[in-house]
C-alpha cells in the first residue's frame, strides 16, 4: 500500500524486487483484485495472486479440542468472518447499533453508528485514503472505544459502500467533503439528540476535521487529529529525506537509484502518481507507515475478515479510488494549514514517533503557534501512521483521559 505524506493516496503495496542483504524480511507479494495497485516492479506474476490461493488457515492445537469442543483442521476466511461478526455484537439492550444511507449532498452516503451505550458522547470517524473507509478495518481497534463512546463511521462520497453512487462529474472538491461532514453532524444531532460531537480525523480525513473545527467550532466538543496534514509540500520532502537516509544506511542499491531517479524532489516538476508512489515505496518499506515493519498486510487485509463488509462492498473501494484520485490529488498536494493557528474548539493530536506517511515535523512546527481553548499532544512512541492499529491500548486510554473530559464539559 502506498500513502502520500499529508494525503493519505492508497495502494495496495508490492514489495520491491531486490532489497539490500542487511534488511530482507518477509513480504507478502498478494494483491486484491479490488485495489488499484501500481506495477510490480519486478514484473512478476506471481504478484497478481488471487484471493481464492490466498485464504488463510487456522491450524487447532495438538490436542485438537477445547474444553470438549473438537477443533476444525482449519478455519477459512468467511468462518473467520463470522466468528469476528458475533464477536462484534453488542447485545445489551443499552446498546445501539444502527446502519443507514444518508444523503449528504445530493449524496447517499453509507453511515454506522455503533455504541455500548446510546447516552455515551459521539465521536465521528472522519476516515483517509481519500476513499479508504474505516468501517472495513474497525473491528481491530474500536470495540474499547466503543464502551465510552458511540462511534459514528461514514463512507465519504466515492468512497466505499458509498462508491455506488458515483457519477461522472461528482462534485469533489475539499470544501465539498468538509460540507458532507457538516451535514452529517447536523443528521446525527437530530437521530441521535446531540448538542455537539467529536470529530477524529485521520490522515487525508485530518484535513477535513481541522477545516470543520476552525470553520463550526459550535458544532464540537473537541477535534482529535491522527495523522495529522498540515503541509503537503513537506510532507513530501520530509517524507523522500527519511527514505533517501534509510535507504543509504541500508545500502540498498536499488532504493538509492530509484530514489535519485526522482531529481528535486518534490522540486518544481509535477507530482506525477509515479513519482509519488516511489517516494512512498520506500518510506514505508523503511517503516513509515507501520512503525518497525517493511509489510503491514494486517491493516489492509483486515478488510477481508470485516463483519462489516462484504467481498462485493469491498470492491467497490477501487471503485471509488479510481474516481476521486484525479480530481482530490491536485488540492491535496497543495494543503497548507500552516498559517491556521486560532480555533475555538480543543484541539488533540494522536502522532506516532515513527510516522513518515505523514510525517510530525511540521505538526510538531504548526504546534508551536495553535492558540485554542485547550491543546494536547500525545506521542506513540511504537506507532508510525497507523496508532490505533500498533497501540490500540495506548489509542483508547489517550482517547478516555484527553478527549472524554472534554465531551462531559458540554
């Protein structure tokens, strides 16, 4: 998979051909059919696999039963799936649990809303990519989450469930999502007799969030960034520095030599998708989006086991890559929130020490200058871009002590 620093752009990563003797790990060379992946660079088939050669296999132990219950031989995906389904439930009657298509924007738009209690405070998952929904993936981290809040995800316009109503010519623009995400709260105040929410963006869904914090501050109890997007333009030079140092200490030839292809990068040439995607290849072969890891097929293909999802939802999230890419990239090369520093709301931010898909450097710098109700910072020192994921613990307990009081404050 393959994110651009401050945008969140999504691929479906594919390990690089050669890699220096001093880092060989393992890497899983699987694709899915429903991802737009960029060209195997060693131009092997063996890269394309299908799903169906790639159903994993849960092996019993020795004794082949539990407390008296015989274990299958192995375990496939959809029973896998449904054991995560049941997991998922939450069946006391407190409890809410709701799905609906809403139309934001002229737009139907997939919404979950998922809760241990329906008298919790709201927090609404503002998700990346653009168009990588959260919902799919949501099962790793968010149950705790949902003991002390009812978690709304929503599948922004072509992006996801909501992908089956993409239209040529949809209106795509970042005042356009930011607008879809106003609206939504103003639903959610109705269904669900809320003054205020929370808002949590990640990555590509931070530059949304801070836009609706600054602009309706009215609306929210606190603003919550992960990943946080303050500066494309350094995003991408901080991003190519810390893969051009990685890979010199490595001294991975082919790293270097694809990296020096780039020239001034970013520089004053267009940011094409190629150059883009190299940049990224090797920051986050080097660990820049899963801290300590050259693979994270956990995060993409959790998917696949989503109680949540189904394979015929899941294809739709290529679907609604492939629409919006070409409009969204050119405002998400040029973001620049460096001069916003006044808001009126409490403003978090979740950074993960090792993060180089969106790197801290400039949030860390942006920081320095915010003035705003209250601030706090909290640092994942085991997490690159994906914290809730690398220290799901750390995620909830930072979420209960720094943003909850907030909530109970309104």
């Amino acid at each position: 998979m393959i994110q651009t620093p401050g945008q969140g752009l999504t691929f479906q990563k594919i390990a690089p051909a050669t890699a220096s003797a001093a880092m060989t790990p393992t890497i899983h060379r699987t694709t899915r059919t429903h991802r737009f992946i960029p060209p195997d660079p060693s131009g092997s088939d063996a890269a394309q696999t299908g799903r169906a050669a790639r159903v994993r296999t849960y092996r019993a132990s020795a004794s082949g039963a539990v407390a008296g219950r015989p274990y299958a031989d192995d375990m496939s995906e959809d029973a896998g799936r449904a054991v995560i389904a049941d997991l998922s439930r939450i069946p006391n009657p407190d409890a809410i649990d709701r799905t609906a298509f809403v139309e934001l924007g002229g737009v139907e738009q997939f919404v979950s809303i998922r809760g241990r209690s329906a008298a919790n405070p709201v927090l609404i998952v503002c998700h990346g990519g653009p168009a990588l929904p959260s919902l799919p993936s949501s099962w790793i981290w968010q149950r705790a989450v949902e003991d002390y809040f009812t978690v709304v995800n929503y599948d922004q316009r072509a992006s996801g469930k909501s992908a089956g109503s993409v239209t040529e010519g949809m209106d795509l623009r970042v005042d356009r999502y930011v607008d879809d995400l106003e609206e939504l709260i103003a639903w959610v105040q109705d269904e669900l007799g809320v003054r205020k929410v929370g808002v949590l963006g990640h990555s590509w869904g931070t530059i949304l969030g801070l836009t609706l914090a600054e602009r309706r501050p009215d609306l929210l109890w606190a603003y919550i960034g992960v990943g946080q997007v303050i500066s494309g333009p350094e995003n991408e030079a901080e991003s190519f520095g810390f893969a051009m140092r990685s890979a010199i200490a490595d001294q991975n030839r082919q790293a270097i030599a694809e990296l020096q292809g780039l020239g001034d990068y970013p520089g004053t040439e267009p940011l094409t998708m190629d150059r883009i995607v190299t940049c990224r290849r090797w920051a986050q072969y080097y660990g820049g989006l899963s801290a300590y890891r050259s693979d994270f097929a956990y995060f993409t293909e959790s998917q696949e086991l989503s109680p949540y999802y189904t394979d015929s939802d899941l294809s739709l999230i290529g679907v609604g890559q492939r629409a919006t890419m070409p409009q969204v990239l050119p405002a998400l090369l040029g973001f620049d929130a460096r001069d916003r520093t006044a808001f009126e709301v409490p403003m978090l931010q979740f950074l993960g020490r090792h993060d180089w898909t969106t790197p801290t450097g400039p949030v860390a710098r942006w920081l320095e200058h915010v003035t705003a109700p209250a601030t706090h910072v909290v640092w994942f020192e085991n997490s690159a871009h994906l914290c809730m994921f690398e220290e799901p613990g750390k995620f909830v307990v930072s979420l209960v002590t720094h943003a909850l009081p907030h909530a109970a404050a309104e």
